[in-house]
C-alpha cells in the first residue's frame, strides 16, 4: 500500500510539473465591446540616426559586403516604423483576429524579412530559407531559447510554436550580424507603426492600462492610460537620444 501511495504521489508530482511548464490555455476571454475607446499615438525620433556597422565574414555572394544599418528606421515627419504599441496584462476584451495561416520569418539575403512583426501566442511561425547558404535561425526570449532550426538548403521551410509571450529576439548562429523581433501577444490589444510612425488600438474597455512601446534601439518604455468610453485617447512618444 505505502509502495502504491509512493507512486500516485509520484505521478501527481510529475503532473503538476508538466502542466506548469505549459502555456495558460485561452487565457485571454473574448467579447463583444460596445463602449469601447481607442488609443492612436505616433512615435518619433529627434537627432541623428544611431547606425550598426554590419561586417559579413562569410558567403559574401548572398550576404553582400560591409555596411551600416540603422537601428532606427525613420519614415516621413520624423515617424519611426517597425516600432510596436501594445497594452500589458488586458485579460478580456474584442474578438481576436488572428492570422489564417502561419505568419512567415524569411532568412533573405543574409537578413530576417520581416524583422520585425506580432505574432499571437499559441500560434506556428513558418522559418524559410530563401537563400542558397546555410542558416541557423535561433530565438531567444530572454536568455531561454524558443526555436533553434538549422536550414542547410534552398527554399527549406519549418513551423515552430510560439507558447509564451514577450519578445523574442532572432539570431542566426551561422551568420552572427542577423537580427530579428517577434513580439508574441497574450491578448489583441496591439498595433505596429505605419511609414508615419502611427498607430491605433481600438475597441479598449474603458479603464486604466499600462501602454508599452518597443523599438529595437530603445527596447520597451511603459506609460500609464486611460481610455473612456468612445472617446480618443492621443498618446505621443519620443524616443530618446
């Protein structure tokens, strides 16, 4: 009986570990919205644009040569694009459209196309090779890694699940200078930049919310809002020198 007792408590132990491990199912709860707000903002930029010198040391036939990126891509009237809005920690609101089909992160030329993007939780990421070398796409959020896929040929393609949320930050470990972003949202509340550097987040529950904005160069800022029923909430954002 004791060696029965020892067993069940045994296999409830490993139980519970491995649904701790596992993603909250359906965490967010959709909703019909009638009296919701939205937020529009638009980040800018002042000042001299900070570049990365990229130095390829291989496969210069694909990857081209040395260069400098911009670590912050500007748009018109000093706009910033690929810069990502999004509220944190919104448990209930509008119906969640999510992308029919696996959104697509391509190792083109030696570069992550789209580098940036939204992926929601719980959804595949379809990694391809474009070009004719081999690429290692690696994604880590925070030091943890969430995809490691080696894609020694042409026109490869792999889906991995993206279970947690946060930023993940897109390496590839045959060609070091590669970098990507993939924002994974818990919850619809969320919008990229437009060519202007605006965005707009609709159909908010009236309330209070903490409002992030993540840009590669700056990382993540938080700021207090409050969105009323149908009314406008401007949220203007300067990234800093």
């Amino acid at each position: 009986m004791n060696k029965l007792r020892l067993g069940l408590v045994a296999v409830s132990m490993l139980c519970v570990v491995f649904f701790a491990g596992m993603p909250a199912a359906d965490a967010y709860e959709e909703g019909a919205v009638s009296n919701g707000g939205t937020i529009k903002g638009k980040v800018t930029f002042q000042g001299e644009v900070p570049m990365r010198k990229v130095i390829p040391t291989k496969d210069a036939e694909v990857c081209g040569g040395i260069r400098e990126d911009p670590l912050i891509t500007m748009g018109s009237g000093n706009g910033v694009i690929d810069a990502i809005a999004y509220l944190k920690d919104v448990q209930k609101g509008k119906k969640w459209v999510k992308p029919a089909r696996s959104p697509i992160l391509d190792n083109k030329n030696c570069r992550f196309h789209p580098p940036v993007q939204v992926i929601p939780v719980g959804m595949n990421v379809a990694i391809h090779n474009s070009d004719p070398v081999l690429h290692n796409t690696h994604g880590f959020l925070i030091k943890s890694t969430m995809f490691n896929v080696a894609m020694p040929k042409q026109g490869m393609q792999v889906e991995r699940p993206l279970n947690r949320p946060g930023i993940i930050r897109i390496e590839c470990d045959s060609h070091g200078w590669m970098r990507g972003w993939i924002y994974v949202a818990d919850n619809p509340y969320y919008a990229m930049t437009g060519k202007d550097g605006t965005f707009t987040i609709s159909d908010v529950p009236p309330g209070n919310y903490t409002l992030v904005i993540w840009q590669e160069h700056m990382g993540a800022k938080e700021m207090p809002v409050t969105v009323k029923a149908k009314e406008t909430v401007n949220v203007p954002f300067e990234i800093p020198k």
